[in-house]
C-alpha cells in the first residue's frame, strides 16, 4: 500500500536543510568535538591532521551547520567548500572512508543525534566518504 500524506519519517525522511532547524547550532559542535575526540584515537586517521584540532573541530562545525540549513559562517570565513580539493592532498581508500564513517557514526552517537535526522545525516556521510575517495587503499 502507498502512504500519501503520512508523517512517517521512514516514508518521508527530513530534507537535510531541515536538520539545523530542529537541532540547532550546538549539536553540530557535538558532533564535531566527539568526531575529532575518536579521530585522537586513530592511528590509521589521525595522521591526515594537523597537531592542533581546533582549527579542524571549527571547519567541521560549522561546514555541517551550513550544510544541514544554518547560517553561512564555513563559506564567508572560507569560500566555497570545494571538499573534493581540500581533501585531494590525503590518500583515501576504502580502509580510510570506513575509519572515517565509523568514526562520524560514532559521533553520531556520542552526541545524541536523534532520528529520523541521524539517519539522514548518515546517509550523507557515507555518500560524502565514497565521493572523496582516491587512491585504491
């Protein structure tokens, strides 16, 4: 049976620029914080970073909350997000994209995000992941 006009967010997920609306900025700086609080942890990752997260705790934040709906401040302190070059200088293989997704997901988690909405933005992850992928690690 077809569902029309139903509030099931199964059949009707959340439009991504919808998120920021109900979450509000500082889920996404939870996010960004418990993202790079497991990146700490991974010998396999933490390499692809500099020393300092500060500057890559804010860059996360603030690129999410701007993707998922909310003010603009990654794009008017940095421009356009160009993730493809920004991230081209890094080999990413199949092992680094599913580090990088576990430890999204992880974040996920850590910071409470509730559903429909975490499933949405997983879904984003792991579809950003396989894009920025380059080398055949």
């Amino acid at each position: 049976m077809e569902a029309t006009g139903s509030n099931d967010s199964s059949v009707n997920p959340p439009e991504p620029t919808q998120i920021h609306g109900r979450l509000g900025s500082e889920a996404f700086w939870r996010i960004a914080r418990a993202f790079y609080a497991r990146i700490e942890t991974r010998a396999d990752l933490r390499h692809m970073f500099p020393t300092d997260l500060t500057e890559p705790v804010r860059n996360q934040a603030e690129f999410l909350i701007q993707y998922f709906g909310g003010p603009t401040a990654y794009s008017d302190r940095k421009g356009h997000p160009r993730l493809r070059m920004r991230h081209a200088p890094f080999a990413i293989g199949v092992r680094e994209r599913n580090a990088w997704v576990a430890c999204m997901e992880g974040a996920l988690a850590d910071a409470a995000i509730p559903e429909p909405d975490r499933s949405v933005m997983s879904k984003y992850f792991a579809n950003t992941a396989t894009f920025l992928m380059n080398a055949d690690t």
